[in-house]
C-alpha cells in the first residue's frame, strides 16, 4: 500500500491520473528495496534504543531516516543508500521535517481516535479501522515533505527528472 501511495501521489505531482494497477505493480517492483530499508533502518534504530546512550542518537536518526520508503521507491535505492538519500535530504531541515510530521502524526493520531470510536465499540476493531483510514494520510504527508525537500535540495530536480525516476513518459501538452 505504501509504494502504491507513493506512486500515485507521484503521478498526481506529474499531473496525470493515477491507474491504480500501474501504482501496484510499481509496488511490488520496488518491494524488496523498501523492505530491506525499513528493516536495516529500524534494525539499527532499535540497537541504538536498547542503550541509554543511544536514545539520543536513535532520535536523531529516525528524523534523519524518515524518507528510506521515498527514496528506496522514487529513486530506486537500495536499503542502505536509501538511508544515506534519505539523511542527505533531511540534513539542515531535521527541525522543520521533525515538526511538520510531529503535529501530522498527532492530527492523524486524533483523528484516528475519533473514527474509532465513531466506528466500533470492540476495541481492537476501533484502533484498526481508525488506523486503516488515517495511515494513507501519513504517507501521503510524508511524500509530500519529500518532493517539497528534494525540490529544494536537488537543483536538477523537476518533473522530467520525476518521470525519469518513474519511468513514465511525460506526454506533450498542447501549447508547452
């Protein structure tokens, strides 16, 4: 779903219609990747959780790994370079991107909460469909704050470069 949504949001920055099949199998082009960046970035995030000393350093990382699914889908990198991609981004940003996705994760959160209990009164059923309907919203914050900083960051950077990633090609619009 992740990789689907990121797609999607992609295409939608490419301004063109999301095919819902296309943003799957794009998906599962890039699974493994993604994966292996989510559990090499957490593998090493909970290490460092597991000593007093580290708590630090595994919040500054996890502000600094936070776009390894963007980078590892969009930019095609593997699970370590991904989170080098993805520190690279962040870096002279990290208070403005732990900001922006802080208040987006408790607006989500409490959002979460209401559909919940408007929903069910089992409460297993409330947290997961109030899960299920705000987690989208997450990665498609995320995936915005990812495009606003590569925009700033990569000079090179535009929707041809965006197409290219992709692997879409860009049609010609009447009058450009």
């Amino acid at each position: 779903m992740q990789g689907a949504l990121i797609h999607g949001i992609s295409e939608q920055f490419l301004r063109r219609p999301i095919r819902i099949g296309g943003a799957y199998a794009f998906s599962l082009r890039r699974f493994f990747p993604r994966l292996g960046a989510l559990i090499l970035s957490g593998m090493a995030l909970v290490l460092m959780w597991l000593t007093v000393l580290g708590i630090p350093f595994a919040i500054r990382y996890a502000g600094l790994w936070v776009f390894v699914l963007q980078t590892a889908s969009v930019e095609e990198c593997g699970p370590r370079s991904a989170m080098s991609r993805s520190a690279k981004l962040v870096r002279g940003s990290w208070s403005r991107v732990a900001g922006i996705l802080f208040v987006s994760g408790i607006l989500f959160g409490i959002l979460g909460g209401i559909i919940g209990l408007l929903v069910g009164f089992i409460p297993v059923a409330r947290a997961t469909i109030g899960t299920i309907i705000t987690a989208p919203f997450l990665i498609i914050a995320h995936t915005l704050l990812y495009f606003d900083l590569r925009t700033q960051k990569d000079e090179a950077f535009n929707l041809e470069v965006l197409a290219s990633d992709l692997r879409i090609e860009v049609e010609e619009r009447p009058g450009s």
